[in-house]
C-alpha cells in the first residue's frame, strides 16, 4: 500500500475510490480533516485492512471498495486458467466478507461480482475482464444512485430550512456526492439556502471531521454539534428536517450509524420530519432487524480520544459501532427510485 501526502481532496476533485491500471486509490478518512493521504492499494488484502481500520467506511463506499478488491485480485493473479483463477478470487471474497458484517452493501457486491465471475466464459483475461468491468460498474451506478436520491430528496425540503444529519453519508463514504448530503447538495443547488446540524457521532467522529469537512469545502453553511445536543435543537425548534444515510434497511427498520435511534425517538417527540437516504444497494428486505449483525468495536475507540486515553485506565466501554430504528419513526425512505412512504414499504422495481 503506497501513501501520498498531498493538497486538499476536495480540490481533487477526484472521487473518493478510482481504479487506475491495476491500482486501487482511495483517500485515507482517518487522517482527514487535516491531513489528505491518498492510498494506493494493489491487493485485496490491502483492501480488507482499510476497511477494518475505517480508512474508508461508509455503506456504499464498502460495497464499490470490496468490488474493486476482488478486481485486484483476478488482475494481478498469476493464474494460469479459469478455475485456479477463481479459486484466487473466492478466497478474496471470503476475506473481504470477514472485515465489517453491517452495511450490506459490502455484500451484495461481492455477491453481484462473484455472480457474474462464476457464469463468465473463456480465458483468464477474459474473465479478468469481465470482474473489473462489474467493478467499475457498480462505481458508475453508485455516483448515478445519489445524484438521483439527491434529485427526489431536494423536493421535500423547503427554502430554508435547516436539516440535521448524523455520521456522514457524503461523497466520503460513498464513491461520489454522497446520500444524505446528496440531498442536502441539490437542495442547496437549487437555492434553497439550507442551513446544516452535523453531529460530532462519537466515537470515530465522522461528523466533526468529515461531514462539517465537506460542507465547508461546498460552502453549505454548517453548525456542529455534539450528538447529545440533539434533544436541545430539536427543543428549540431550530431543526425542520432531518436526513440521514443508512448501513442497511431491512423490512421493519434502518440500521444506521449508533445515535440514529436516539435521534429518531426525540425527532418523533418534536414531530420533526426524518428522511432516510439510501440506494437501494443498501436495501435487504428479506431480513428483519433481528437478524442483523450490528458491529461491536474496539471500546479503546470510546475509552480514548484521538488515540489518548480519556477515561481511567481498566474503564469498561460498550462500542455497538450501529443501532436499529424501527419504520415507525421514518418519515420516508429516499432512494434512487424515488421517495417511498414506509408503510407500502416493498423493494421498488427499477423505474
Ligand atoms: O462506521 P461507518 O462510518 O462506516 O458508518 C457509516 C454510516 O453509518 C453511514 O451513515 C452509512 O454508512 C450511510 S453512508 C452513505
């Protein structure tokens, strides 16, 4: 794996995972606000391991990620036929399936990948080939997915309204423009001069350093908060709306970002909308939330802060790095396919 320390990411430009001859770059989120580290990443163990430190994290970034590992993998396999070829990449797969069970994004790429591997025919190359171009295409389809959830997102927000957002559900952890600021994206595009809550979402603090991050970089008006100041805004009526992304949406509920549930509950009491916005990548419907694996995390992540310890040494912590919100307390789900109300709540065909 090959680090580049270099000028802010945003001016890049670049989206946030790009396939390059045989390299995978990505920018490194646990070192961001301060500091743009590309990773230049050549195997799928590289891969696995930057998804289990959260050098890249969030849902759809994870699904186009273990995509491209596997890609990494039929691409510099020394195979000499069909068979041991795939052996190489099944083994990838397995790998990338043990990093982080949540988002099931990761999943269903590996599976969508692995799908078209297996009825690919003729040589190596050609079924090399046909794993990168999946790949790449599930990347593609990604960026479309959230301009579009941005598209029918920006229709339920009024001019001026301000939005509270939890974690970050950004370009950052997407491949590009991310879900629920893609939503807050169009909306601002088309003049409606929102105004943005981010919350800090300890432990990992995806909202102070890279939600406000990249807000700023648009120029989007936004007030941090800490995530137990949630209860206050809403109190104060300072809050219209609330959008967030989302890990997995199963039959009756969203699996989101630990604090979402909370969120939730008192965005109910005050009678404050909440909007989930996710592609429908992220959608299981054949599951319920009782069978979800919610991640449970290193509780060094709650006991320090920034790598120093803030609590007394032996402290226990709990760190379920997700939660469940139950479809009684979501508004509606934004998806690429259009807004649908919960309760009618089936997987859309494609429009
Ligand atoms: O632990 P993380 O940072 O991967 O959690 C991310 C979230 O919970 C996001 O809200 C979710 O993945 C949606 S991202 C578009």
């Amino acid at each position: 794996m090959r680090n580049a320390d270099t000028e802010c990411w945003a001016m890049s430009r670049m989206r946030t995972i790009e396939w390059k001859d045989g390299r995978v770059i990505t920018i490194d989120q646990s070192k961001l606000p301060d500091r743009t580290v590309f990773l230049e990443m050549q195997n799928c163990h590289e891969v696995a391991s930057a998804i289990k430190e959260m050098k890249m994290r969030g849902a759809p970034l994870l699904g186009a990620a273990a995509a491209y590992g596997l890609a990494l993998s039929a691409y510099h396999s020394k195979a000499k036929n069909a068979s041991d070829l795939m052996n190489g990449v099944e083994k990838s797969a397995e790998t990338l399936r043990k990093t982080r069970p949540t988002a099931v994004n990761l999943f269903w790429a590996i599976d969508r990948v692995m799908q078209k591997a297996r009825k690919a025919t003729g040589d190596v190359k050609a079924i090399v080939k046909v794993i990168v171009d999946e790949a790449e295409r599930i990347a593609n389809e990604d960026v479309e997915a959230n301009h579009r959830i941005g598209e029918h997102g920006a229709k339920l927000i009024q001019q001026g309204d301000v939005i509270l957002t939890h974690c970050n559900a950004g370009s950052l952890a997407t491949v590009d423009y991310g879900t629920a600021l893609g939503v807050i994206r169009a909306a601002w595009k088309q003049g409606k001069g929102v105004k943005v809550f981010a919350t800090e979402t300890r432990p990992k603090l995806q909202g102070s350093r890279l939600t406000v991050y990249e807000l700023q970089q648009e120029g989007i008006p936004v007030t941090l908060i800490t995530d137990n100041m949630v209860g206050y805004v809403m109190s104060k009526g300072l809050v219209n709306k609330v959008v967030v992304g989302a890990d997995r949406i199963v039959r009756d509920a969203v699996i989101n970002k630990i604090g979402t549930y909370t969120i939730a509950v008192v965005a109910h009491e005050h009678r404050v909308p909440f909007y989930v916005a996710a592609p429908t990548s992220t959608f299981d419907l054949s599951s319920s939330a009782n069978e979800v694996v919610i991640e449970n995390r290193n509780p060094e992540e709650v006991t320090s802060f920034m790598a120093r310890r803030v609590a007394p040494n032996g402290a226990e912590a709990l760190n379920p790095a997700f939660d469940v919100t139950p479809m009684r307390y979501v508004t509606a789900v934004i998806a690429e396919t259009g807004v649908l109300s919960t309760t009618e709540f089936e997987r859309p065909t494609t429009t």
